[in-house]
C-alpha cells in the first residue's frame, strides 16, 4: 500500500497507512507576533468588501440607469468578489483568533471548489468586459446591436456555468488523490499548488489539467483582454479633443486598474509549476487576489464612476449633499 512519511493525522495514534481527515492550515503561524494585527486587518477588509460589494449589487439592482451591460456585468464581479472573499477569510478570522486551525477533508474540498469556482469566473468576465468596452469606444453607434441583454445574459451564464464546470473537474481530480501524510498545507486556505505537494498519489494528470486552465485563464485571456485594450487605445488617440480623450478613458481607466491588480496577483500564485511554489510569495498573492481585490474593486468602480456615485446619493440619504 502506496504512503507517504512525515507528520500524520495520526497524531491521534493511528497508523501511518491512515487516509488523512482533516487538514491543518498552517495560515499565519510563522509570525505569532503579528496575529492580533493581521485579525484586525482582515476583519476590516472582510467587512468592506462584503459592505462594499453588497452596496454596488444593491444600487445597480435598483437604479434604472444602471441597467446597462456595463453595469450588468459590474454586478456579476461583485458577486464573484463575494463568493471569493467568503470562501477563504472566515476561516482565516478563525486561525488567527485560534491557535490550531483544522479543516476537514470535505471542507477543504468545499473551498477549492468555490475559490476556482470564483477566481476563473472573475478572470473570465474581466475579459467579457474589456469586449463590452471596446464596443462601447470603438464601435459606439452599433453598441446597443452588439451588446443586447440577450448576449449579455448568454455570456454571463456562460461564465458562471464553464468556471463550475472547470471548478468540478479541478476539485474532481484532488479528491481522488490520496493523502496519507504530512496533512500541513503551508497556506491560509486550500490551494491546488501546495495540496499537490502532499499527494501520496501520482499527479500528472492534474499537473496537466491546471496547466490548461492557467493557458486559458492565464494566458489566452490576458492576451485577449490586452488586445480589446490595445484597440481602445489606438481609437482614444485617434480622439482629437482633450476632453474626448478624457472622457473616453475614464470609462475603462478603472476596468483597466482592476485587471492589473488581478492578473498581478493571480498570475505569482498560479502560472508557475508546484515545484517552484514558495510559500510566503503565495500567502501575500492569496491576501491580493481573496482579501484586498474584492474591498478594492467597490471603491474603484465607484470613486471614479460618476454615474454609481449619483445612484448612491439617491439610495443613500447620508450621501447627498
């Protein structure tokens, strides 16, 4: 029978031939001098992005003019942000708060799930909206053509339904590895790189599944998305006032900031072998992409968006002037 040596969940006295229960997250444990500040940090990057990103659903929901495909497809990112922040950064409030920090097999498997799930889907509409902007500055008069509710509602579930579908097969494929020892995961959250470390069993055909999916999440969406850029911004120069050229590209600049903070983050922690996994580099990428991102975005959208701003007066009586 295949095993492997080290630490086993059979600390509680079982063989080393025992299939691992339960995982422990070994989170923040290297540095139990900062255990107070960080709790205090992801509490409060916890509740802004889950304030924050409500808030944006809230007001696209129930302000007529924002009933656009832009705004459509603002609402599914929320969403997504949501689902990614609360998929990792209860249990990282509960390691903090606690010591030991165990997750069962099914749990962790549960969060793989909803991580993949919400990470690819993100960086799946990241690109629908860089199409949607494209349209919209370079090819304004057949916009309402191009992007109708019917396509934008068969690209949203599109999104959401291949990400599940990518989601299954990723976390398919991890639970029928076996794990036998040592049942650490040198991160604060179930991740496919360090998981793969602790395999009792061969590898290769998730090494080659995630592979794929970081050629097309990683790399054929960023190419796609820098090429819906590349065309917004030969058409912006092309713009002979300044205040066109203004106007033009304060309706991407923000798309745009989010993308190079996602695609920075996601990209040091996925696009690389197992092998080269460092734990610290993909702590501080993990924080980027599941705690800071999703509290960002709201404010990105809705600083430099005058549109969300009016609606927010209108919903929010303490933010009139």
């Amino acid at each position: 029978m295949e095993w492997c040596p080290g630490v086993m969940l059979g600390q509680l006295g079982k063989s080393n031939h025992t299939l691992v229960t339960e995982f422990v997250l070994q989170g923040f444990s290297e540095h139990p001098h900062l255990h107070l500040p960080l709790l205090g940090c992801f509490i409060f990057l916890y509740t802004m992005a889950l304030v924050g990103n409500t808030l944006i659903i809230t007001v696209i929901t129930s302000s007529s003019g924002l009933h656009s495909p832009m705004y459509f497809f603002l609402f599914n990112l929320a969403t997504m942000d949501i689902i990614c922040t609360s998929s990792v950064l209860p249990k990282v409030l509960v390691g903090l708060a606690w010591e030991e920090n165990t997750i069962s097999f099914q749990g962790c498997m549960a969060q793989l799930f909803f991580l993949s799930w919400s990470l690819s889907s993100e960086l799946l509409l990241l690109t629908v909206m860089a199409y949607d902007r494209y349209v919209a500055i370079c090819r304004p008069l057949h916009y309402g053509t191009l992007m109708s509710l019917q396509l934008c509602l068969a690209l949203a579930v599109a999104v959401w339904v291949i990400c599940a579908l990518n989601a299954s097969v990723h976390t398919g494929l991890m639970a029928r590895l076996s794990f036998r020892g040592p049942n650490v995961i040198t991160h604060f959250f179930c991740e496919t790189p360090p998981m793969l470390l602790l395999s009792c069993s061969p590898t290769h055909v998730n090494s080659i599944m995630t592979l794929l999916a970081d050629e097309f999440y990683g790399y054929l969406n960023f190419l796609l998305t820098l090429m819906s850029y590349g065309y917004i911004i030969a058409s912006i120069l092309r713009i002979r006032s300044a205040k066109g050229k203004r106007r033009a590209f304060s309706t991407c600049s923000s798309h745009l900031i989010v993308v190079s903070i996602y695609y920075s983050a996601v990209s040091s922690a996925y696009i690389s072998p197992a092998s080269n996994y460092n734990p610290e580099r993909n702590k501080l990428a993990g924080v980027l992409y599941t705690a800071v991102s999703p509290t960002l975005n709201p404010l990105i959208y809705t600083l430099r968006n005058k549109d969300v701003k009016t609606a927010l007066r209108k919903l929010l009586p303490l933010c009139r002037p």
